[in-house]
C-alpha cells in the first residue's frame, strides 16, 4: 500500500469528524471518498466512483463546465445542486491538491439547513461539534419544544374555559340547560326576528314521590322527565330545567297549532306512565302551557314566559295532566280565580302498597 494512499486515508478519517459535508476527488474529478453526512442524502446511491460534476449541477461560477475548469476555481466559493431530486442546494468551496493531485470540496446547506434537516433527518450528530447548524439546531428544538408546550398549554386552558362554560349553562342532575343557559338563548330567539313556541312543563305530583320516596327517587324521575323531553323533541329544539321540576321547551319556527298539541299530548302520556325506581313505582303526571310568538310587535323574554306560566296554570285548574295554548282572557282568569289543587294520583311505594289519594294531595301542597 503506498504512502500516498495511507496519507489519504488518514486525512478523509479526519475529514469524517471535522467536516462531514466534503468530497475527496481524484486528479480526474472522480469522488475517491465522501463524508458520512453527505452520503446519507443519497442513502441508497453509493458516491465513490462519480464523476463529481455528473453528480452535481455547478450554478456559480456559471463558466466552469469541466474538472479542470473547476480545479481552478481553488479557494472561491461554489454553488451546486445535487442533478437529481431532490435537488437541494448546497454551497462549498474547493481546495486542491498541490500538484494537481486532486481535490477536497467542502460543503454546506447554507441558507436551506432546515429543509435538509427535514428531508433527510438529520440531527446534530450529522454535523461538526464545531459546525454553528449544531447551535441553530439547538435553538429550533427549544422554539419547537416551547411552541408545543404553549399549543398544549392553550388547548388545555381552551378545554378547561369550554367545560366551565358548559358547566355553567348546564343542570348537573340532567344534563339539560339551565335557566341561565335558557335566558341567553331566549333573548337570542326574540332578537332573531324567527317565529317560535314556547311551552312551560310542569311535573304533577313531584312533591309527592320527593316526600314519599326521597329525593334518590325524586332524582331519578327529573333525569327520566328530562330524557323523555329530549327524546320526543328535535335537535335543535331547547330544553331547560329552570326549577325542581319546572321545564321549559322552545320549538324554533313551530308555531302549528296541530302539531304542538301533538308534541304535548305525546309528552303528558309519555310522562304519567309508571317509572321504576329499584323495587318502587314512581307516578307523575305534567301539565303544560304553550305562548305562540310569530315575530308581531317587541315582546321581552320576560313577558314570554309570564304568558307561558299563565297557560300553565290554566291547564292545572282545568285538572292537570293537560295542555292549554295561551290567550289574553287568561290574565283576567289569573286575577279573579285561585288555582284548584287536582286530586293526587296514588304513589306505590315499596313493598305494593297504595298511600291514601286524599292523604297524598294534602301533602302534595306544592306542585
């Protein structure tokens, strides 16, 4: 083995750690030997034995077209492109041999280093310990690094202010929306210019399952209230609970006489069928009362809902279990009339047994 050629080696073994991005050439512009970093862009396509400018496409100076010509450009800085794609810029300078032996070209990414590090993954151990990339590299990990947990950090937040609102609009024990959640949305449906209906629901004889039973049962018969609710009405229907065991509904742009007294009557039957509660029976009833708006004159939300009230307790005098639409004669009936308390339907409790009806409706004082 010459002297020569070992002299070689041992420079392109310090070439590996000092510049990873050279090319030792030949004195006919072979590529005798190329650095780990440069090889690993053309993984798959082995360089030694090229011809240096069948591999790469010279840009500056634009004169040179040959080995030779290139030999002469020793010391003044090149701008090349690999010939196949991709096609990444690269910049350099070429130091040759004394004698015309061949050459060193060292090169870099310049300008394009984060590309390249994104379309070869590389990383630091691809570049000089001394290479000013390895400190880029380093800053763009941190920015990376700080960005994501800034983008974490806010959808968290966003998360946790989403949930909070919700929560504050939503009744916990139903799941329905709340009366605060009912008066944004009413205000929204006055203002909207849209016709719509409004109906106040009422459980019937709630106090009664409450007192009999216990809030656990009285519990379970709001939530099975309120699925029912949501079940026989459409999705972009509201539904609030805005009392113990008051509920208001709001139908956009239904304002059909017909088909409201169908959405009620399906609701009443729906709701006085028996609910189980473990080894107990629970029974209710609902009354309901409906105010038709259709976008005639300025009305407040808070007018709406003393008028849907107002229907309500029409449809309680007249023996619950029903639905009345409101009419202005109502107010008049409101002032001169006391509300008649319905006789209270029977509770089973554990075990079978009936309550006495006339004892259940003294107890059933409330609704």
């Amino acid at each position: 083995m010459s002297e020569r050629f070992i002299k070689c080696t041992e420079l392109a073994d310090v070439l590996d750690l000092l510049c990873p991005m050279y090319v030792l050439l030949d004195e006919t512009g072979h590529i005798c030997r190329v650095g780990p970093t440069l090889q690993k862009l053309r993984a798959d396509q082995p360089m030694k034995g090229q011809r240096f400018l069948e591999l790469f496409e010279l840009n500056r100076p634009k004169a040179v077209s040959s080995f030779a010509g290139l030999m002469k450009t020793s010391g003044a800085k090149l701008h090349l492109r690999f010939r196949d794609e991709p096609q990444t810029g690269l910049k350099g300078a070429l130091v040759s041999f004394p004698g015309g032996n061949g050459a060193i070209v060292n090169l870099s990414f310049g300008i394009s280093v984060m590309d390249a590090v994104r379309d070869y993954a590389l990383n630091s151990a691809d570049f000089s310990a001394t290479d000013l990339t390895i400190e880029l590299l380093y800053l763009v990990e941190a920015k990376s690094a700080a960005m994501e947990a800034s983008r974490t950090l806010n959808l968290r937040l966003q998360g946790m202010m989403i949930a909070a609102e919700e929560q504050a609009y939503t009744d916990t024990l139903t799941g329905l929306k709340n009366r605060r959640a009912l008066d944004h949305v009413l205000g929204r449906m006055v203002t909207s210019g849209k016709a719509f209906a409004l109906m106040n629901l009422d459980l019937d004889y709630f106090k009664a399952v409450n007192d009999t039973m216990g809030h656990a049962a009285g519990d379970h018969v709001l939530q099975q209230a309120a699925r029912i609710m949501v079940e026989e009405t459409r999705g972009d229907d509201i539904v609030a609970r805005v009392g113990g065991d008051e509920f208001v509904l709001i139908f956009g742009e239904l304002t059909d006489r017909k088909n409201l007294q169908r959405i009620a009557g399906r609701l009443i039957e729906l709701l006085q069928e028996p609910i189980r509660f473990g080894d107990q029976t629970c029974r209710i009833s609902a009354s309901a009362g409906t105010v038709i708006w259709c976008n005639e004159g300025e009305p407040k939300a808070a007018d709406l809902l003393h008028e849907a009230d107002l229907a309500l307790y029409a449809a309680k005098r007249a023996g619950r279990a029903c639905h009345k639409f409101y009419c202005s004669e109502m107010r008049v009936e409101n002032q001169d009339n006391s509300t008649t308390q319905a006789p209270a339907v029977p509770v089973v409790a554990s075990g079978g047994s009936v309550s006495d009806p006339d004892e259940t409706a003294a107890r059933a004082t409330g609704t």
